[in-house]
C-alpha cells in the first residue's frame, strides 16, 4: 500500500509522553531553524515548514501564506497542533499578536520551553534544533539527554530544570 503525506510526515515526528509535551520534528531542518517538508504537487515538489503542515492537517482548512504561525512553547521544530486552541502549541497570529504574545509569555510553557530558543540568532537557534533532533534520533525521547545536549553539558551531568 502506498503511503499517504500525512503518514510520511508522522513518520518524522516524535511525541513526547505527556499531553502538553512538544511533538518533534526530525526531518530536515533548514539554516532558520525551522523544519522542512517536501509534499508532491503534480509532478513536483513542494516545501512546507511542518509546523503549518501540521496545523493544516489538524484544523482541516489551508493556511493562507499571509497568517502567520505562533509557537506557544517557543520549540521552532513542534508540530504540536490540535484543533483545540487551548491544547495546541500552534496558533494562528500577525506580528503584532506575536509580539503581544511574547509579552506575556509562558501562557503555554511547559519545561521545554526552558530550551529558550527565543532571542537566539538564527545560527544559534538553527544548531539547537539541529542537536534536539539528533539527540531524539539517536535515543528516543529522552528528557534528561535532550536538556543535556541543549544546554551544552556533558550527558553525565544531568541538568535540573
Ligand atoms: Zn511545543
């Protein structure tokens, strides 16, 4: 049987075991930080960050280009959408709710929000998506190496957070 899309995108992503844990995104993470999906269009291909992608599959309608994504945990590479706002870690926003939603922030802050990708460059935020997905790759969902290999210590020091 054939794959569909959406079972290929799954495929790459990896769910933490508690309900408001990040889903993460393992595929290919481009030089902003943020995932990158390729869908088949016709004959060719297209490239959709798999935030929206996820976003799209989990409210069911397309995504104009023109709204913008909103990570409550602050995490580039969750794909953590539902259709329940108050579950999701997606949300639909302008820049203007952006800003106004990093004001008040942690409304939706678990401990991954911790990692603090926020503020960082786009070199720095780019490697630390990169080390997250390397680190679950490599051992599954792992809280204490995921912290561990974000937070630049040795795995043998587990870090409190
Ligand atoms: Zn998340």
């Amino acid at each position: 049987m054939k794959t569909t899309q959406s079972e290929r995108f799954w495929s790459h992503v990896v769910t933490g075991p508690a309900a408001d844990d990040c889903w993460i995104w393992t595929g290919a993470i481009a030089d902003d930080g943020y995932g990158r999906f390729w869908t088949k269009d016709g004959d060719g291909q297209k490239v959709i960050r798999p935030q929206r992608f996820a976003y799209q599959l989990a409210t069911g309608t397309p995504l104009p280009p023109s709204v913008l994504l909103l990570h409550a945990c602050d995490v580039p590479i969750c794909v953590h959408a539902v259709a329940d706002a108050a579950e999701s870690h997606l949300s639909e926003g302008t820049h203007k709710t952006n800003m106004l939603d990093r004001a008040q922030k942690n409304r939706h802050a678990n401990r991954w929000s911790a990692w603090r990708f926020n503020g960082l460059a786009r070199q720095e935020r780019a490697q630390r998506s990169r080390d997250l997905r390397d680190v679950i790759l490599t051992h599954g969902w792992d809280p204490e190496r995921m912290s561990g290999a974000l937070a630049g210590v040795e795995e043998s020091h587990p870090r409190l957070f």
